[in-house]
C-alpha cells in the first residue's frame, strides 16, 4: 500500500512561511485526493486543506483561506502545502493523508488513510 512521508517543517516566526511536502511510496497515489491535517498540543487534529487527483480542485479550511495553498505534482508522488503569513496558532504536528475512495474529497479525517508520521511546525510570536 501506500506511505506517506511529511517534510519541510521547523521553527519559523509570526510572519515568516513555510514549504511542506507529502511524498508518496506509489504512483497509485496520483489516484486519490489527498489532504493536510494538523494537531496543535492539547487540541484534536483539524483539517486543514485537500487537493483532488488532478490538483485542479482545493478546499481549505476558512480560517486557512488567502494563506496557505496545497498542490501536487503527480509526476513526483508530491502533494505540497504552502503556508505563508504563519501565526502561533498554526503551531502544531502537520499530517497528510489519502482519501480511502479514489473519486472523494472530503474535509474528515475518517474519509482518509495512509498516514505520515507528521511534521513539526511552530510559529514563535
């Protein structure tokens, strides 16, 4: 099956971005949407965006509108999440995952599958 790898995090300040990447075991993985997760200490995990096989489609979470940006190069097994004007709050693990169907997309954590084991992001104010 498929595994996912998250990378690209790290310590950055209020302000400041950040380039994460989701890479993929299999080219299966072009076939599935795929979407960012995170959980700050304390708090349950929240979706954060998804991008659709091709890439053409992406959903974000509204108070992540205008600030980060998913997309994905399905040549390179590479879903990315761009995440600029970083805030405290943004600080938390950072997830990707696949949706368990090919043709879904959705923003709930129990559609997906195929975990990484995360990337740690924080935001220092």
């Amino acid at each position: 099956q498929v595994q996912l790898v998250e990378s690209g995090g790290g310590l950055v300040q209020a302000g400041g971005s950040l380039r994460l990447s989701c890479a993929a075991s299999d080219r299966i993985f072009s076939s599935y949407a795929v979407g960012w997760f995170r959980q700050a200490p304390g708090k349950e995990r929240e979706f954060v965006a998804v991008i659709s096989r091709s890439g053409s489609i992406t959903y974000y979470a509204d108070s992540l509108k205008g600030r980060f940006t998913i997309s994905r190069d399905n040549a390179k097994n590479t879903v990315y999440l761009q995440m600029n004007s970083l805030k405290p709050e943004d600080t938390g693990v950072y997830y990707c995952a696949k949706t368990r169907h090919p043709t879904e997309i959705d923003g709930r954590d129990s559609e997906y599958d195929s975990w990484g084991q995360g990337t740690q992001v924080t935001v220092s104010s």
